[in-house]
C-alpha cells in the first residue's frame, strides 16, 4: 500500500466529528524528483467546518525554502479537490497556482458541485491526476458523506447494549445498567463524532436520558454535544425531561395533526423556541430521514429503544449495527434485536463484548 496516501487518509481521521457536511480530507506533498528519495515536504487535513481545506493546510505547510519544488511534487489527497467557491475558495485553482506536478487522489467527490470538474480542472492546466489508489478505504473513510450524497440521508449506526442472555432493557422496560464504565465512555466519543443521536418515545420517557458527551468532555477539546432526535408521535412527553432542557439542539418528530390539535405543543413551542424544533412528519421512517438530510444532518447515532431500532432494522434504514455484550444475566425483560449483516470487528471493551456490523445488503 503507498505509505503516503496511507498517511493522508490518517490525517484526514483528525476532522471526524469537527467538519460534517463536509467529508474528512487529509493531503501530504511529497517530493518525488528523479534519482531521490521521496520526501514529504507538507502535509495537512480539513480540521473544521468552514476552515481551510487539507490542501490548502499542506501547502501552507510547507517551508518557503521548498516551494520551488511543488512542481517536482506529487499531492496525495484523499478526495477529489473541490472546484468551486463555497466557504473556502476552490483547492484546484490553489494547486494550479502553485504549480504542482501530479495529483493522485482515492476517490472522486459525488458533490454534484464537483463530481469530475476538479479533476477536469487540473488536467486542463497539464497537471497528471490519477485515481482510485486506495480508493476503498478512502470510501469507507467518508462513509457518512458519500451515503448522505448518493442516498440523500443520513448515515444511520444502529447501538444497543444486550445482557448474555439477549436482553436489552428489564420488565416492561424498566432501565438496567448493562454495560460497563469504560463502554459507556466509549459510546461518549462515538457521540461526540456524529451529528446526532436518536432515541424513541419510550426511551425518552423511561430513560430520560441526557444524550450528551459529559463522559468525552467539550472542555478538553475532544468532544461536541451531538443534536438530540426524539420520535413523540402524540407530543405526550414531559416537559421536565432532560431532553428539553435547552443545553442542546434537540429535534421532536411528531405527527401531524397532533401539533396542530395539542395546546401543550404550542406551549412547548414558546419555552422551548431556541433550542427545540418540532417536525411533523408521516409514519415513515423515509419522511423523517429525508427531513434530516434536508437539515443537512449527515449521520446519526441510533440509541433505542428496541422498537426504533427494530423499525430502522425493518426499513432497511441502517448501515452500521455496534453492540455491547455483557456478561450479566436478566432472564426476563426486553430483548435485543437481532444482529444482521456483515461482521466487521470484534474486540472485548473492559468486561463487555463490543462487535460491528456494516449492512452489505445496502450496496446491492
């Protein structure tokens, strides 16, 4: 494998959780003059949204003694440079201006804003473009953002906690802890990563979960409060709940006729306009994802309870499951969902069982 695209795609893995709508992008320019050891000579990533791009970071990295050798340079990048002005200017005009030899990149952009005219761009000033090298691992890299171009929703992952005898939650859904400390922290930086979490009704009530990244916290840098999601078909939930409180953005789908019938909604509405948005969908979970996506919402992280999970499972609606397996025992309650797809990883996270799935029926 080409150890310098390698290294561009670790790079970009520095912007995950900081640059959504926009996909992770790492660069390296390496000096690759005839008769010499190849030498990085910059190197950068996207590290937030609205900031610089990789190529401008790797560029602007590189030290003015070596810039007359970007013509004898190649750029790794990892996605195709964009083309056109959005919050930063176009990265193929910087690389044309500054006179790089090649371009070798993993993937083409699916941006219908790029989609091929980047590259277009760079051939036509005589700069060598090459692609697909490592182009896999560069699409599972921008999983979330090729599904939310090309599928025009959200990257949904699918997690629960089940005991060894497949139990998700106790009697009639009474909350029981599960898994242990250093998973629940885990989950914490898996919050932190995506746009948004996404609990049910019963979840929320029973629950009344927070839905936040105190266990991965904000103040170190680490982390970012994801927006919360909750399906309240009939606007019943208490208002008291931690999920109304304000300190995040939370999203409440509702049914139609409900708001507009329910004087509590409109209540809601008034305490709660800053932070909290009420969205009538219909029954389906297409309505609701295409409502996201138009949020421009580009994953979400799915934390139950069994009967959202279960509906995302039946609509087909998933790309990723992540379940926790612990060792304790219920013999009774509510049980967990069954696993589907491809396994993808497996490892112990302290006491508990963590796997991974990807749903390969989605690239059929």
């Amino acid at each position: 494998m080409n150890p310098f695209m390698l290294r561009a795609l670790e790079l970009a893995t520095l912007g995950r959780g900081h640059v959504s709508p926009n996909p992770m992008v790492g660069c390296v320019i390496v000096h690759e003059a005839e008769g010499k050891e190849p030498r990085i000579i910059g190197e950068g990533w996207h590290q937030r949204y609205g900031e610089a791009h990789a190529e401008r970071n790797a560029i602007a990295a590189v030290q003015p003694t070596d810039l007359h050798l970007l013509s004898e340079s190649t750029a790794y990048v990892t996605l195709e440079p964009c083309s056109h002005y959005g919050k930063q200017p176009p990265c193929a005009d910087l690389l044309i201006e500054k006179r790089i030899g090649r371009v070798v990149c993993c993937n083409n952009d699916p941006n219908p804003l790029v989609a091929g005219n980047g590259f277009a761009k760079l051939r036509t000033a005589g700069i060598t473009v090459e692609t697909g090298l490592l182009a896999e691992i560069g699409r599972d890299l921008n999983a979330r953002f090729f599904t939310f171009i090309e599928k025009k929703r959200p990257y949904i992952i699918l997690k629960w906690a089940e005991t060894s005898d497949g139990f998700i939650a106790g009697k009639n859904g009474r909350p029981v802890k599960i898994s242990g400390d250093l998973s629940h922290r885990l989950v914490h930086r898996w919050r932190s990563e995506e746009d948004a979490i996404m609990v049910g009704t019963n979840t929320a009530r029973n629950d009344n979960p927070r839905l936040n990244t105190r266990l991965w916290p904000i103040q170190t840098g680490l982390g970012k409060n994801p927006i919360r999601i909750v399906f309240d078909r009939n606007l019943s939930l208490p208002t008291d709940l931690h999920l109304f409180d304000g300190s995040q953005p939370t999203i409440v789908f509702h049914e139609e006729s409900e708001f507009s019938k329910s004087e509590r909604a409109d209540e809601r509405m008034r305490e709660k306009q800053a932070n909290v948005t009420f969205h009538a969908f219909t029954h389906s979970l297409a309505h609701a994802l295409e409502i996201l996506h138009q949020r421009n919402i580009q994953s979400v992280i799915v934390e139950g309870g069994t009967t959202l999970l279960h509906s995302f499972i039946e609509a087909g609606f998933w790309d990723e499951m992540r379940v926790f397996r612990s060792r304790g025992v219920l013999c009774e309650g509510v049980a967990a969902p069954r696993v589907q797809g491809k396994l993808i990883h497996r490892e112990m996270v302290g006491e508990d069982e963590l796997t991974r799935y990807v749903n390969d029926r989605m690239s059929e």
